[in-house]
C-alpha cells in the first residue's frame, strides 16, 4: 500500500448572456477559461531540468459556448435547439500517478524475467531458463533481494513512466441538434443529433523503442537506450478520438396510472486510440507512430443502446405499483490476434490478424466476424430486464413500502468478451469464460421502507 499526495488547484473564469433575438428564439454565448496547477517533482526525470518549478502547465484553455432555441408555433410545443462549443477535461491523477510512483527511481516497481523477451522453456514444456526462476516454479527470493533490497529506492528496471514537457489538458470540439415535440398532454418525444472530437488525448509515447531479432515471441528485443531495461512510456497528447450519436427519447404517461419510456441510440466512437486509460501506440516501430494502422472503433463503441422503462399503479387493489426496465447494449469491440509472432518485430506482442470469421472451440465457444486490425471484432451483446413490485400500505402517519425486486429476470448470461488470442488456445480462444462487470444471475431483493 502506497499513499500519494500532490496539491492540485484548479481556477475558473466563466461569463454568459443570453439575448431574445425574437418572441420565439434565444440565443446564449459563452466563455470560459481554466487553469489548472498540478505541481510534480520531475527532478528525476531526464526530460526535465533540475528546476522544481518545471513541471508541465497549460495556461491557453480558453472555451468558447454557443446555444441556440427556437419554439414554433403560437402552441410553442415543437422546440429546435442547436449548440457547439469546446470543453477541456482536468488531469486524471489516477492516469498519471505512475510518472510519480514509477520514474527513473523507485522504492516499488514491477521488474520481468527475462527482460527482453518472453522465456523460451515454457514454450517448449521446459521450465524456465532465465535465473530468477530456473528452479521454478518457485521464484529465487534470495537473488530476488540481492538484486531489489527490501525498503530501497534502486533504479526501475521495470517499465518506466516519464512526464512529458508538452503535456496539456485534453479538450473536445462538441456540436449538437434536436427538436422535442409535445405531440399530446401526456405524449412528448425528441431527437439529437451528438458530434464530439476528442483533441490531445492522452497516449503513451514509446520512449525507449525496440526491434524484436525475429517474428518468434521468445526471440530478444533489443531497444536503443541500454540505460533503460525495458520500456520507457512517455506520456503525451497524441490521441484523438471522434464520436457521432443519432438520440431518439419517447415520453408517454396514460392518465396518472401508468406511465412509459423508450429511448434508443445509435452511435459510433473510432480514433487512433483505444480511449481506456493512457494506451500506447501498439504498432510504433523505433521512432515511427503508425498511428494510422491504430486507427479503430474505441474501447467504448456501442453502436446500439435501448431501454425501454415503465411504471404501472394497478387500480382497485389499495396501492400495489409494478415498474420494469429493459436495456439492450451492442458488444464490446476487441481484437483478433496472435501473440506466438511479432511480425512487425517491434517487440509488442499486438498484431491483428486478417480480417474474416473465426471460430472457438468446445463448449460456451462463439464465432464472430473481424474486419482486422483493433478492435475488429465485437463481443457479446447485452440483453437484461429488471422489474420490481411495490405495495403502500396507508395507515395513521406515515406510509408503509414492501418492495419486491428481481434483476436479470430472464437469467440470461451476458457475457465478457472472451480472448481473441490464438495463443489461449482451445481453452481460451473465442470461448466465453467469464460475465461482463456488472451482470448478475437471476437475484432476488425484499424489503420494507417506512418513510417519515
């Protein structure tokens, strides 16, 4: 266990107005400017000079915001509304937590055996050959403590996590349409249209490349920098990310009894990043990015998303309300590869295979289709109807709640994406092992609530 505490203050300038352009429209505008001080020691870091006031600061965020809303008609139940306008994130510590807790020097890091490369006796049903584990299974905790003594801060031989001097807070470029139509008293639906870039996203730099001497992956990588063990990630603003939602919402309440909603979007999110997390380029080869060959859906691409909502007061039976939600989601994106080879040989073990249909073997195996490189291919989709039962008792004060709830009343298996390495094998590959976060068997929930 390990605690980090950095001092960050975070300063905001923000001035709108709004103006009748007529008896119908309004239009807003908007500025805002932010700053944000996150100071780091990079005394350590080579990137830096010596000066503890170096540390990164991006001091030009100015965001400009324009909206725009038009009611037609004398009835004013049909609403156009319009906006754009740039929007700056703040520094995730958890996303950089490792320039401070992984640099040069460290009392705690993450150290692999052999370095350079995976070791080749497993691969051959041998044990390992490299010396922290040639007796293996059992690792050689007396070299292991020669080499790191406990409680020391030694130089990382592990991968090392360096700030960079350009870093700058990431920002979206965001544009938005809709129209919302109260059709009856109790009927009122919308459509949106959503376009977000993402600009200067976080990424990893390779900072120390390597070349892998052969396609095999227990064959060496020699990497340019000998002062560095391993991987040297740098981190930078080299992301940038698109994403385009069409949005559909449907309100409709019958009476005071009953009650629906239905929404649907369908959206695609692609970039020359993954968008979890700080990624790296995983086809960098020495000092060139290929970000174009990175180029995919995001992690976070759902083309589909429904939910379909209700609440219902049944009449004549004293206070009994039944409510239910269904919510289908497209899988998750992931990628169809082979980690025995390194054909780019540039000592990443992430390389696409062909675009086609691939198929797992044995049972919970699935088939899907790749258009190669990351994130061709979709997992599982996501299917899950929760309902609940509500029945209020009226007695002298306060009212009296027992509530019955069941999720996943289907009992349906949503699924995690599976491996799409072919090294996994028959056990691995394509098979579905494991639920996505979140899902549940069939589960039941009582309780009584006494509001007062």
């Amino acid at each position: 266990m390990s605690q980090l505490n950095l001092a960050v203050k975070y300063y905001g300038l923000f001035a709108q107005d709004k103006w009748a352009i007529s008896d119908r429209g309004v239009l807003s505008m908007g500025l805002r400017y932010d700053l944000e001080d996150l100071p780091i020691n990079e005394a350590e870091n080579p990137l830096f000079s010596s000066n503890p006031n170096d540390y990164p600061k991006d001091t030009n965020n100015i965001s400009p915001r324009l909206g725009f809303t038009y009611n037609f008609g004398s009835g004013k139940t049909t609403v156009m509304r319009a906006g754009a306008g740039r929007f700056y994130d703040k520094t995730h510590l958890e996303l950089i937590t490792g320039v401070v807790t992984a640099g040069v020097f460290s009392n705690s890091f993450t150290a692999v055996f052999p370095n350079s490369a995976a070791d080749p006796g497993p691969s051959k049903g041998q044990r390992p050959t490299d010396p922290m584990l040639a007796n293996g299974p059992v690792v050689n905790r007396d070299l292991l403590n020669q080499l790191y003594p406990p409680g020391s801060r030694i130089k990382n031989t592990g991968t090392v996590i360096l700030d960079s001097p350009d870093r700058v807070i990431p920002y979206a470029d965001m544009v938005s349409l809709g129209i919302s139509r109260q059709f009856t008293s109790g009927l009122a639906g919308s459509f949106d249209y959503v376009h977000s870039k993402g600009n200067d996203q976080f990424m990893s730099l390779e900072g120390n490349p390597g070349v892998r001497a052969g396609t095999g992956r227990t064959q060496p990588v020699t990497r340019v920098n000998k002062n560095f063990n391993g991987s040297v990630l740098v981190r930078s603003n080299l992301g940038s990310t698109t994403y385009d939602a069409a949005e559909f919402q449907l309100d409709h309440h019958l009476g005071t009894n009953y009650m629906y909603r239905l929404s649907y979007t369908y959206s695609k999110s692609r970039g020359n990043t993954s968008g979890n997390g700080i990624p790296i380029s995983n086809f960098q080869f020495l000092d060139n990015l290929n970000l174009d060959q990175n180029e995919g859906p995001t992690d976070f691409d759902r083309p589909h998303n429904a939910v379909l909502s209700g609440s219902a007061r049944i009449p004549h039976t004293g206070g009994l309300m039944v409510s239910a939600v269904a919510r289908y989601l497209s899988g998750d994106p992931f990628t169809i590869q082979d980690t025995n080879f390194d054909p780019d040989l540039n000592g990443v073990l992430f390389d696409p295979i062909a675009a086609g249909t691939y198929s797992g073997t044995g049972t919970n195996s699935i088939t899907v289709h790749s258009d190669g490189g990351r994130n061709g291919a979709r997992g599982p989709d996501f299917f899950q109807v929760d309902a609940r039962l509500q029945y209020n008792i009226h007695i002298k004060g306060p009212e009296l709640q027992l509530i019955g709830e069941v999720f996943n009343l289907t009992n349906r298996a949503n699924f995690a994406n599976p491996s799409g390495d072919r090294r996994s094998g028959a056990t691995g590959f394509l098979v579905l092992n494991a639920l996505r976060s979140g899902a549940v068997a069939r589960t039941y929930q009582f309780g009584v609530r006494l509001p007062f």
